[in-house]
C-alpha cells in the first residue's frame, strides 16, 4: 500500500469512527473519551472527499480540452479501450452505440448512454486506468474527459472543459435518466410537487430478455 493510500486509509477510520461516535461534533470529537482512532486531518478529508454531484459541484480546480487529451489517452487508456473508444477484447467501449438503447443489444457508453460529463469525470478520477487508480492528474483527467465527449462529438476538439462548465455539457441520453416517480410526496420532473391524483397504475412497459449468457446445460 502507498504512503498516500495509507493516509487514506486511517484517515477512512477516523472519519468512520467520527461519524459513529460523535455525530461529526468537533467538540465531542476532541475530547476522544475512549482514546481510539485520531482526528481526521483537513489533508486525510480532502482524500477522500472526491465525488463531483452532477451539476459539477466539487469538481477540482482544472481545465483541459481534446486535443490535448488524445495523447494522455492513448497513453493510458487505448491499451483497453480502443484508441478511439471502440474498445480492445472484451474491455468497455467508450464511444458510439448512438441509437441502440432500446435495442436487443444496447451499446451503453460514455456517448450513448451517460446522463452527466461530471460523473465521467468522478469516475475516471476515481477508478481508472483500472489498477492505476487516482493517479491522473486533475487537468489530465479533463482532458481526457474532453477527448471522450469530442470522440462522441458532444464537444468540439478545441471546446476547454473546466470546473466551471463540466455540469452544464449536455449529454445525449441526459433525458433517459428523467423518471417520473408517481409517488404523491415526490417532487415532479419539474420541480412541483404532486398535489392532487397522484396515485398513478403502475404500467409495466418493458420486461428483462433473453439476454443469453447462462451457459447450455450439458447434460
Ligand atoms: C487495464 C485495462 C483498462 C485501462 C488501461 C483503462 N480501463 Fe477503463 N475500464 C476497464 C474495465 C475493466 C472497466 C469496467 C469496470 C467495471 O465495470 O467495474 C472500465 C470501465 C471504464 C469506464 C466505464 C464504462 C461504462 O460505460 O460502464 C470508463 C468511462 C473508463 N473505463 C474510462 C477509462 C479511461 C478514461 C482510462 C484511461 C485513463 C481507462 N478507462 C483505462 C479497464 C481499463
């Protein structure tokens, strides 16, 4: 384990044991009445607090655009996924499968099927080059990132994606992630609350298929 994952790590278990205990009170955290586990430092914190929300809140300080990104991503991440995203084996595509959603094959990729360009960004952060994880830089992360949504023709190759702008990228499949939730106390797609005849029939319209990977019984 790294000098920095170990960091981590015992910082996990003081913020675990924060957490249980004292209810996040730093006044009851410092005392540590039962002298178990230590303070969370600001730097352990910053550690593991990673996630950026959809609407880009949280994301790092950084920029980059595509074509800056074709040479990060060629070096770290074509070796599975293709170099242009069409993927290599087995491994993930990353780019195309427009239009197969409802197909009998859905092609989920970044382009296709993910609703926000801010959780590509958290994902990558977080967990690729997968066995490498978080060692991306920010900016190599953006630009990365960039390179994908340009591969997916979302952005152009020259379009500087950043902090600022990463939660606005409209992403084609954004509405599929738009369920109406009949439940009378949910918030509507938009916004209003239901008030009146919100008891709406359940109606199933699609069922699982034969998706055909149980191997044959031999016998
Ligand atoms: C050693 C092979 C390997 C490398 C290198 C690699 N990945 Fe991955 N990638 C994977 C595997 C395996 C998964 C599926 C992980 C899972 O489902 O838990 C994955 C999943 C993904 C996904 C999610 C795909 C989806 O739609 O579900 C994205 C996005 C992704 N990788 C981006 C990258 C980027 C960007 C890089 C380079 C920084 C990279 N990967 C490098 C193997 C790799």
């Amino acid at each position: 384990m790294s000098g920095l994952a170990k960091q981590k790590k015992a910082g996990l278990l003081s913020i675990g044991f924060v957490l249980t205990q004292f209810s996040f009170s730093p006044v009851f955290a410092e005392q540590r009445p039962f002298n178990l586990g230590s303070i969370a430092t600001a730097e352990q914190v910053a550690g593991w607090d990673i996630d950026v929300r959809p609407d880009g809140l949280g994301a790092p300080i950084g920029a980059g655009n595509a074509i800056d990104g074709e040479a990060v991503y060629t070096d770290r991440c074509a070796s599975c996924h293709g170099d242009f995203g069409e993927a290599v084996d087995n491994w993930p595509a990353l780019v195309g499968g427009e239009g197969t959603l409802a197909s009998h094959d859905p092609v989920k990729t970044t382009g296709s099927y993910w609703p926000y360009a801010s959780t590509m960004y958290d994902y990558i952060y977080r967990a690729m080059p997968f066995g490498e994880a978080q060692s991306l830089t920010y900016n190599e992360t953006y630009q990365i990132v960039a390179y994908l949504l340009n591969m997916n023709d979302i952005i152009d190759d020259d379009y500087e994606l950043n902090n600022k702008n990463i939660g606005k990228i409209e992403m084609p499949n954004h509405a599929g992630f738009l369920i109406p939730d009949p439940r009378p106390d949910a918030q509507s797609i938009s916004g209003d609350p239901c008030m009146n005849d919100c008891n709406v029939p359940t109606q199933i319209i699609g069922k699982a298929r034969d998706i055909d990977v149980t191997p044959e019984n031999e016998s």
